[in-house]
C-alpha cells in the first residue's frame, strides 16, 4: 500500500467533488445547459481575477494564454520589456523572440527579489516598449515578484501594458486587476484552481483591448477579440474542453465559499511553515523574496537536489518537483497550492525529513515537523 | 425523471470505465508513471492512425491541430488547395488566410459528392500549390469524402502535401496513413475516441517533416517539432491536459478490443439504419455521398430544423445537432460516432418520430424504427 500525496507546483491535487462533477454524463456545449454553466464560470472568473472585463477562458495549457498575451497585443518588430529570472521568465522572451518581438530582457539572477526600480528604468531607456511581461509569482524559483509595485509603475505609461502570467498567482495571492492597474492576468486551471491542467484564462483591460485593435501578428487558435465576442454569449470560440469548464464551476464555487482572502492566508501560512519546517533541520530557502505558492528549498551540500525529489517521490510518496534548467540538483520544490492544507504541509515536511535522512543528511530529526506544527497551529 | 441521450457530432457520450479513469487522482506529467501512460497511448494511436510515425498530442481543440498543419508546414505567401464544401472546409480556408496563404479552394454546393478529378485539376492548374487541405467527412454536410482517391493522386506530387481533417474521421472509418499516403491527419478527443474535449492529434508524414523544415511561419504553443522531440521520450512540450491522456489510454484499449475493423462496421451500419429510419417515414437524407460519422436529415417542407433539433433536444431528452450557417433550420443531424451503439440509434430514431409527430409533420408512425431495427438485426 502507498498512498500518494501530490505537493508539486502543478498539477495540483483535486477536490474529490470536482473530480466527480468531471465524471458525469458529458454534456453538448451548444445548449443552455453548458451556457448556465459558462455564466456562473465567468462572474466568479472576473471576482477571483478582480475585475469587471470578461476574463477568457482557452483550451489550452497555460502557454497558450501566454503566447496570445503577446500574439494578440503586439506586431513584428514590437519592442518589450520581460523580466527574465527563471525558466518562466525566460517562456516570455522565447515566445517573443518567435514572433519577432525586439524584447528587452531585465536578467535578474535566478532567486533574487525584484527591483521594481529595474522596470521603472527599463521603461525610461525603452519609451517605445509595448509591454511589460513579467511573473507573479516564478515557479521555477519559486520567487514572488511585487507586481503591485511593477503594475503601479507601468500605469503611469499609456503605451505600455502590463501583463502578468499568474498562473502559480492567481488564487495564492491577492491580485486585483482593476485596482493595481494589470492589463493582462493569465491563469492556467491545474494551480490553484483544483483541475486538470487543459484550461488557460487571461483577465484583459479596456486598455489592452485598445492594442489588440492595432495588433498585426497573425493568430486563429488564440483570437482573443473573437473569444471574448462568444464568452460575453457565454460560448466558446471553438470546441471548448467541457468537462473541465464544469470542474472550474465547481473549484471556483468551493473558492468563493471559503472566501479569497482565507485562501490567500492559508497558501501564505503554508508556505511559511513550510520554510521553517525546512530551515529548522538546516536546510536553506533558495529564493530571496519567497513566493506562498512554492518553496524552493536548497539541496545541502553534497546531496543531489534530483535524489532528494526522486526519493521524496519514489520511497516516500510525495510527489514534489525538482529544479528546472541551471537549477537542476540545485534544488527541489514543495507547492502550498490549490487543495493544499495544513496536514499536506506536515506530510511534506516528515516525508522531507525521511528523504534526508536516508540521503545520509545529519538533523536533529522532527524538528522540520516540530516546526511546521507550531507555525500551523492558528490556520 | 428524465435521461439524456447524447448522440451530437461531437462532444459524443463517454464510457463510465473512462470517466471513472479520469476521475482518479491527478498524477505528474513529468514523471514515470504518466510516461508510461503516454507511451502505450503512442503505440495505439499509431495503429489507429495507420502509421508508423508519431502522432503529435495536443491539448487543444481539433482547430488547434488544424492550425499546426498550416503553421508547421507553409509559409507566408505559399499556395495551398482548399476542398471547401462545408463549414469546416471552410476553416481551414479561413486559417489560411489568417496566416497568409493563398489558397486555391475547390467550392462544391455543400452536401455534394466531391469528385477527385476536380482535386487533380487543381492540381495541375496550380503546380505551386504546397499541400491539398480536406475533410476526411464534413461534419456540418454529414458528407463523405474520398480521401484515399485523393491521397493516391496527391501522392504523385511530390511538392504537396495531402491534408485531412479526420476529426470525424479518425475511429469512425479506415484512414490507414501510410497505405492511402496521408501526409497529416488530424484527429479530435471528442468524436470517436470518445472522451471529452481538449485533445487533438495530428499523424505526420516523413515527406510532412520534410516541409516542416524549410517551413516560416511562426509558431510557440503548437511548434510540432517540439512536440515530436519530447513525445518520442513519452512527454509534452508543456504541461499536458493530464485527466484527458489518462481517459485516452483507456478509450484506445477499447477500440482495440472491439478491433478497428469492427469499430468501422459498427459506424457504417448504425449510420445507414439512421439514414434508412429517416426515409421511412419520408425524410430526405442532405448528403448526396453520406457519412458514417454523421447523418444530416432535410427538415421537411414546412418545418423548422432548429424547431426539429430543439424539440429533439428539449422534450425528446435526444441531443443531435442543428444546421450550421448557410444549413441552418434546413436539416438537423444525429451522430452515430464513437461509444454509440443499435439502442442508440432506435433511440434517436423513435424521438424524431416523437419531435415530427409533435410538429405536425404526417408520416406512419412507428415506420422508421421499424425500419432501422431490421438494418440493425445484425450488428
């Protein structure tokens, strides 16, 4: 017998309610049926996503949403400011770079806190730069970025647009669209929001929709204007994945219920018991400015970062990531996403605490959990 | 009380043992246990598609994967033949253009036979032309195409590529890449292989890969190379729609149980017991070289198709499908694809009887399931 335990940054686990939701009779999404389904879906889309503009919804993993985020906003030869510090950073620039996009890059090392100052003189020494593409929280890094501060700024720029992927963001932590002035939030479904990956969701200004009208990249799959015309008709553009929008009506209710700002405060306090629970048996945090949706925790001296996720994976169930590109052995990530709660992160921390013991790592054993416990008590 | 009967073109009903597979606990993509998945899914699409190549896995709707055959294989300014006779001829004419391509389209009255000839012609009229795009059936006609004579005269030019949309061709009657020389063909999660939608596959061609080379338009998400690379090591580009790959190693198992040939038995005969329940009681098939996919059934004098398909749908608990654009209110169609079986059919059949009797339509009553009962003693 092993029972699993899914901690990684995506997929996430899934609410046995939404798993059954996606297990009924599939129904035709050209009817009234599914179009109920698809209004409930957008009002709590626009609430979570904290604005009054439809927030659209894509077959598609999260890239997709990505790639239309600068297919749909910029033409050839568009210049654009991304913030390259980490593996999703650097998606930004690719995708850039193969639609012809001049980006400049901000190339922070990978862990470090963001200047928002950085942005600001990007903006000054780049007037021409159409966008700002940027994270809020990186993944790889498992960084959070002051998107409030970035989006601030770039507010003050009328030919600029801020664009956020909040894929591991958004439902982690607070991102209200309309009041800190983002023109575009990407989401993807299997983060926070309890599904199977396959659903991307973009939040677009009134602004941003002014640059899509100028816009000459071709695009057809990710047409955000006719998207948004179906959605507002509560359809889609083309075939939609449909069970999974029947699962999203059921994880947002489940969100809405719990209420986001007790969302916000249990990924936060999740993510912090799990730093201590790490650092209390010596382990160091990678990031400078740790992000509540994952933990990058360093692998200790002379321990492989892949053996700690392998055998974290393999012998004691808990399935987390290891590090992506130059931070491969580095280091290995633990996610406080989505349908995580306190005993998740205590799991997490013993199953830590097994794995290194075994690697022949020296700790006082029980003092990860002995810490996790204390910091959880009040959730 | 009322059950619903899904018999629509797609989406298509379920099996429980597969809704059941998806409703499992999400696993990781990038670990052991969903390559293993991917890999025996690799293995059974190739023998469903007839290949020896790999078929690409998108998480995306079948538009997406038509998409890629344009974007992975042309570039801007290049010519291409378009088959369009129907609202999905005409997308893949409408992609085109979206990226640039002058497309030579063949434009047959919707519902016609297409003759090849007319393909051959155009052929020699337009010897530039990069690849013939076609529908294996048009779904929005219910109309069959004669894919492998168009594939065996495309074959004889070496500069063109053979296109097919099997997307209600794939599973529902024998596209053997390979044998016919189908460069690409596409094929959609919803129809035959019977799961939800957000998956398309595409079987490509080595002479396909060829093209792809030299190939400029841009492209991220659906970058085929890309997908081929990470595909051949059991994986996805990005994170894949997990739930649905799941689902479809099991719904390939089925139809390699019941086996292909069987599988395209079942579809032709339950399709011509619909065609032969609708003419008798006086009904007018619209296809002049119907589909074993899809069945499209005039409205008669008088009477409203959208009335027929709502009242199908509302009071009758039978979801079919109406007419699309210019068919719109003339027919209304029923879907003999995928996990539909006889009872299916005599279902779908005695509720037009129920729909016409109730919109004032006279026909002996009980004609038409008598008939499509002794079609399907059989099978």
């Amino acid at each position: 017998m092993q029972k699993r335990y899914l901690l990684a940054p995506g997929p996430t686990q899934i609410p046995p309610e939404v798993l059954l939701k996606m297990a009924e009779p599939m129904i035709h999404h050209r009817n009234p049926l599914f179009e109920t389904v698809v209004e409930e879906v957008r009002e709590n889309l626009k609430h979570l996503f904290g604005t009054v503009n439809e927030v659209l919804i894509f077959s598609s993993s999260g890239t997709g949403a990505m790639e239309g985020a600068i297919t749909n906003m910029l033409s050839p030869g568009d210049a654009a400011i991304v913030v390259r510090s980490g593996k999703f950073g650097e998606r930004w620039a690719e995708i850039g770079r193969a639609y012809g996009i001049r980006c400049v890059n901000i190339d922070l090392p990978w862990g470090d806190t963001l200047d928002p100052g950085l942005v600001e003189r990007a903006l000054k020494e780049n007037p021409d730069a159409k966008a700002v593409y940027t994270q809020a929280t990186e993944t790889s890094t498992g960084t959070l970025f002051p998107t409030k501060e970035i989006a601030g700024i770039v507010r003050n720029y009328p030919g600029t647009l801020m664009v956020v992927d909040g894929i591991t963001g958004v439902g982690v932590l607070p991102l209200p669209m309309d009041e800190w002035g983002i023109d575009i939030l990407i989401g993807g479904s299997q983060k926070a929001l309890m599904l199977p990956p396959g659903l991307a969701f973009a939040g677009v200004s009134e602004k941003a929709w002014a640059f899509n009208k100028v816009s000459k990249i071709p695009r057809f799959y990710f047409n955000w204007a006719k998207e948004r015309d179906n959605l507002r008709a509560n359809q889609t553009n083309f075939t939609p994945a449909i069970s999974l929008i029947v699962g999203l009506r059921e994880s947002l209710k489940i969100l809405k219920e719990e209420g986001l700002d007790n969302v916000y405060r249990r990924s936060e306090m999740l993510a912090r018991a799990t730093r201590e629970g790490a650092k209390a048996i010596g382990l160091e945090i990678f990031s400078k400015n740790p992000s509540p949706a994952v933990t990058a925790i360093c692998a200790p001296e002379g321990i492989d970062g892949q053996a700690i996720y392998k055998t974290l994976w393999k012998k004691y169930a808990v399935t987390g990531a290891g590090g992506q590109d130059q931070l491969k052995g580095r280091i290995f990530r633990l996610a406080t996403l989505g349908y995580a709660d306190k005993y998740d992160v205590i799991t997490a921390v013993a199953a830590i605490e097994f794995t290194l013991a075994d690697l022949g790592y020296e700790f006082p054993m029980g003092a990860g959990v002995a810490a996790a416990v204390t910091c959880l008590k009040d959730l």
